[in-house]
C-alpha cells in the first residue's frame, strides 16, 4: 500500500499580478497587499486569491509505504518552486500512490496544475485517465468521485460545500493537536520575514493530522478494524519520536492524550 498525504503552503504570486495589473515599482509585500484589495473589491469583502494567484512555497508528504511511515517537506528551504513541484510530481511516477488531502481537490491539486502549467512540469502518470493504461479508466486522479485521491473534506462533507468543515477544527474533534505555530493567514508575513522554516515544519503537522483523520476515516469504512488502526497510529507516533524534531515533538505532547484514547477504544 503506498499511501502519499500532502499539504501545500502557498503566497501571493506577485510576479502574474505585476503582469496583469500593472503594479511594477511596487515591493513584494505592497503588491501583495494591492492584490487583496483588489481582491476584496471584486468579491465584496472575501480577499482569498484566485487560485492561479498562488505560488507554492511548501509541500509536505507522509508517505505510508512498505511497513514505513516517512514525514518530511520537499526540497530545502532555499529550493525554488519549481523543484517542488517536480519532486512532488515525480514522487507520483515513482510510486502511484493513493494521495490523500483535506480540500485537496478543491485548492492543492488546482494550484500545483496551474504552477505545473507555468513551469511546464511534465506529470503523465497524474494526468493519466486510461487512455495507455486501462486501470486509469475508472479510478484516476483527477475525477472527483474517484478514489485514487481521496479529499477528505470533501468525502466527508458528502460532496456538500455547506458541510465542508476545517481540518483544525475535525482534528480537535478527533483529540488531535490541530494548528500549531502559525495559521495558514500569517503564512506570507513569515515569509517576508525569512520565517520559510516555520512555514515548512507548519506544513508537516497539517499533514501528520490530515493523515490520522485518514486512519480515523479507514476505521469508519472498514479498510482498518481497531487492531490495525492502534497499530498504524503506533507507527506514526514512533516517526515522530525518532525524528527529534522540536515541532513534531510539540505535536506528539498535544496528541498524548488522545492516544491513550485511541488505546481505550
């Protein structure tokens, strides 16, 4: 089973809105700001970019293959985003993973097709909807309905906008830690800061708890009875434990709790 969960962190693409709104002269951090007014003017009030308004600075992976749990962010943080891309692509040829998300189909996947598109990133294997191979035909990436990624939001929510509900939220639910260190609003003011660090290990505990709602999910379905979901929540705790890494150290501190729940179930 190779199963690949992901999380994207992205800012405001101010090279395109230079291009297409005509703000040369201004610095990153004022054409950013021009593209949220600009924003809030054509929505009345919203200031969350088009989706071909975004660059990704970040993607994280969890990676559940051959009895191995591995966490970590593509590339380094000095890598630019169209390495990331690439690699995360190319993790998708090497493996075929089932990907997992939460609203993964409704920004991840349309941000890194607009950025691939950008960058003229090759992914055939992602785009593959069985015209050379027949398995594609009726389990793909890109069909909605299909399940070779899963979007848990929208799974979740019956494929219902009004019962879309957010991934810090359902973690606390489940006694998860939820957001830690920062919120996907401060992500561009850390940025600007030199804080690309941060960003990436937030990026890592979106994706640890988006895959534990995962193993919660495949409780619920049936693909895990209690046994074996116990014991894949035992092999996500022990990665975090041989990481030493602080921040997933803060996280396995903030999910104690609920995995001594998990033990009781």
């Amino acid at each position: 089973m190779n199963i690949l969960t992901f999380d994207i962190e992205t800012i405001p693409d101010v090279e395109t809105a230079r291009r297409i709104y005509g703000l040369d002269g201004l610095t990153d951090a004022d054409t950013a700001r021009a593209m949220y007014q600009q924003r809030r003017q054509e929505t009345g009030g919203n200031e969350f970019l088009p989706l071909h308004m975004h660059r990704i600075i970040a993607i994280s992976i969890a990676l559940r293959r051959n009895g191995d749990f591995r966490l970590w962010t593509l590339g380094t943080p000095k890598s630019g985003e169209a390495e990331l891309i690439t690699r995360f692509y190319e993790g998708i040829e090497k493996y075929t993973p089932e990907l997992v998300s939460w609203n993964g189909g409704g920004f991840d996947l349309p941000v890194l097709h607009y950025r691939a598109l950008l960058h003229g990133i090759s992914a055939p294997r992602f785009w593959e909807t069985g015209d050379t191979d027949t398995s594609f035909r009726y389990n793909n990436y890109l069909s909605r309905y299909h399940w070779r990624h899963l979007d848990l939001m929208d799974v979740l929510s019956g494929f219902q906008l009004r019962g879309a509900a957010p991934l810090d939220e359902i973690s606390q639910m489940l006694g998860l830690p939820g957001k830690l260190g920062m919120h996907g609003g401060e992500v561009l003011d850390a940025y600007l800061n030199g804080g690309i660090e941060q960003i990436r290990n937030y990026c890592e505990t979106d994706v640890l708890n988006t895959y534990l709602v995962y193993l919660r999910f495949e409780l619920m379905r049936g693909r895990l009875d209690l046994e074996l979901y116990r014991n894949e929540c035992l092999r996500v705790r022990k990665s975090i434990e041989q990481a030493n890494k602080p921040h997933l150290h803060e996280f396995l501190s903030a999910w104690s709790t609920a995995f001594d729940q998990v033990r009781s179930i």
